[in-house]
C-alpha cells in the first residue's frame, strides 16, 4: 500500500486506478517505487529510482511480427 500511496497518478483502464490522483504523468510514470521501513522509528521512506529497460522491446515486437506475418 505504501508504493500505491507514494504515486502521484492514474492509470486506466484499472490496473491503477487513484481517485484522488485522476490524471495520467507519462514523465513520472517510468520509474520503479521503492521503500525503506526504520523499525526503530516504525516510519517508511518511499524514493523513486530509474525505470530500466531489460529487454529490447524493438527486436520483442520485430520478431513477433514477423512470425505473425500471413505468406
């Protein structure tokens, strides 16, 4: 609950959805949300950090066209 706290947006259709926060920031949205707990203090520390690409998302998408290519 914490991360979907920490962002600042929607996302529809409905896989993340806030009331309060009903507007789509391509900008801010490619990040990963991470978070600390102190259990000294019992308080969490939310931080974004850059959003990562593992995998070449033109040569995933290149190839599965290809194989879906009518002869």
């Amino acid at each position: 609950m914490k991360h979907i706290q920490f962002r600042e947006e929607s996302r529809y259709p409905g896989f993340y959805y806030r009331t309060d926060k009903n507007f789509v920031d391509e900008e801010n949205w490619k990040c990963f949300g991470n978070s600390i707990y102190d259990k000294t203090t019992h308080t969490w520390t939310n931080f974004k950090r850059a959003h990562v690409d593992l995998v070449d998302k033109s040569k995933l998408f290149k190839a599965a066209a290809l194989t879906n290519r009518v002869l």
